[in-house]
C-alpha cells in the first residue's frame, strides 16, 4: 500500500483533530453574582467536610473579589471563607459530569442594586447615600473577556444573592423593582440570552439594626418574579444567619448552594433530581408559623402545600399564561 506523502498525512490528521474538536459539546456556563451572601462573609472553609473545600474536577473557576486559597485545602486555624458555588457546583458537577463547567463570579460586598444598574452615575448614588462606585460595566467586561476565551459555549443560568443593602433607607428600597428589572433585561440583552434563568434568593435580614425596609425589597423581588420570564425565587427564611443577623451561615451556605442548583436543574434539566442533604434546623428567629410564608409583615397561606410538606423553597415563575406560584425542596417530613 503506497504511503501518503508527508504533507498530506500531516493534513489529514490536521482535519481528524479538528472535526473531533468541534464535535466537542459546548461549555456550559453559570453566573454567579451580588453582595456579600453571594461572596460568603459568613461561610467558613475549616467547618465543613474536606470533601467539599474544592471544586469539583470539570469546573473551570473564574473570580473577582474572592480571597486566595478559595480553591485550596486550608487549615483548620485559616480565616477563608465560601460561597454558595461551592455545593451548587458539586451538585451540577455530579448532574453533569460529562460536561465541562465554566463558573464566573462576581461579588460586591455591601452594594446597592443601584451599583448593579448599567446607568450608574455618581449624582445619583450620592443621592442615594451610596459611596462605592457602580460595578455594572466591570461586571461584564469581566464576563465578556472571559466568554472570548472559550470557542464553544451556552450561558445556562444567573444565580444571583443581593438586597440587602437596599433594606437600609426607604429610598432604596421602593425603588428596587426597577432598578432590578433594568439590570436582569440588560444583563439577557448583552449576553445575547433573552431567555437567560435568573435564579435568586429573597433577602431576610434580621428587622432593625439598620435594616428597616425589608419587607419592602421582599415584595418587589417577588413582584419581579412575577413579571420576568424564566426567574425564579427562592425562599430562604430557613437559613440560619450569624450573629450580625444579616450573613448566611456555614450550615445555611451549603444549603444555599444546593438550592440554586436543584432550582436550575429541576426546571431547566432533562431529569428532576433531589440532591443529599444533612438536616438544615431552622433559624432560631423565624416567627413564620408552619405552611405559611410573610408578605409585607403578614402571615399568608403558602398555596398548594401538600401533607408531604415539599416547602423548602418557593418558587415563583413566570409561564406564557401568567404568573404561577408553586414549592419544590426537600421534604420536610423526612430530611
């Protein structure tokens, strides 16, 4: 059998590899974003199961604003801190393992949705009695110069953790729906992703001590919810928070992480799962009563409860036929 010449072998293997190459399935990209219970002010490292202090293997990790040696096995004395991508990641990792992962996160520790808007200007946030800076455009020159490192890709969801800054004056606060609504149809728009899953958890700090408007931002997240296509709203009143009464602890972090995660699996996977847990107690100042959930200061009925007591998060989407409002998470009765 005559050889090929050498030229033309090498151009054969050049157009093998690259066929193989492009038949690659893209990498599937998750955002992560806000202030501090995004960046995990009160999450440490040395508390939880050496299994979990890094990411898992088909992660590409990408940060701003996180401390070194995040991804890095620590001693127990180390002040290093996590974030809910930490068990959202192990939990996609294992729903996806033949995938490569890309982790994009961005945190701001004390921001204002405000410094969130892509119309930030300083007048206004002095107004506002805001100090630092509008972190919008450094956010996506962030993301963008990441995304045109990668040849072949799919933004699959925003995770998003922020409002409690805008709990503090009541100026802030009754203005959180449009500046929120602003910065999710911009972020879909630049990104090219109109359909882009938002997912994000519902603010509950402890009322008083500075954070006086709560319930006001609490309802205008929900309000978003109904009005946005593809955001969903998680109901984390049952994390334990630290002493300050405004950061997520340890415990609550890791169960943070696994709700954003079974959030996006079990509405925008092939296949519903429920991801392991420990038992996560409930925050020793909840005052909520059993199957109900507050609005605005009032107890209210959390529809569609059934006996198996599915109530650990609630979810409000939006459907082609209107707002619906329904519970997945684990249950109850049996964790």
């Amino acid at each position: 059998m005559p050889r090929l010449p050498f030229s033309l072998s090498a151009l054969c293997m050049t157009i093998f590899f690259s066929a193989l190459h492009s038949s690659a399935a893209p990498k599937k990209v998750f955002i992560f974003a806000g202030q501090s219970n995004m960046y995990a002010s009160g999450a440490y490292i040395y508390e939880i199961p050496e299994s979990l202090r890094t990411h898992a293997e088909n992660i590409e990790y990408h940060a701003w604003n996180v401390k070194p040696g995040y991804d890095t096995l620590v001693d127990k004395e180390a002040d290093i801190r996590f974030g809910p991508d930490l068990t959202a990641g192990h939990a996609l990792s294992a729903y996806l393992p033949d995938d490569s992962l890309v982790f994009i996160k961005y945190m701001v520790g004390a921001s204002s949705q405000y410094q969130w808007h892509p119309e930030w200007d300083s007048a206004t946030a002095r107004d506002l009695q805001l100090m630092q800076d509008g972190c919008y455009r450094h956010f996506m020159s962030m993301v963008d110069s990441i995304l045109a490192e990668i040849d072949d890709y799919t933004i699959e969801a925003m995770f998003w953790s922020q409002g409690e800054k805008d709990t503090r004056t009541p100026k802030r606060a009754r203005r959180y729906l449009g500046w929120f609504l602003e910065f999710v149809s911009t972020v879909r728009q630049e990104l090219n992703k109109p359909d882009l899953p938002f997912i994000y958890g519902r603010v509950n700090p402890i009322r008083g001590n500075g954070y006086w408007h709560v319930d006001t931002v609490r309802r205008q997240q929900e309000m978003a919810a109904e009005q946005l296509d593809h955001a969903i709203l998680l109901d984390i009143d049952h994390l334990k928070l630290k002493g300050d009464g405004v950061h997520i602890d340890t415990e609550g972090t890791l169960e943070y992480g696994k709700m954003f995660a079974e959030a996006y699996i079990n509405n925008y996977g092939t296949s519903p799962v429920r991801i392991p847990r420990p038992l996560t107690s409930p925050r020793p100042q909840q005052t909520t009563s059993p199957g109900l959930f507050r609005v605005d200061g009032r107890q209210v009925k959390k529809a569609g409860l059934g006996a198996s007591g599915l109530a650990r998060g609630v979810l409000i989407r939006r459907t082609k036929t209107g707002a619906s409002i329904g519970y997945w998470g684990r249950n109850s009765t049996s964790d």
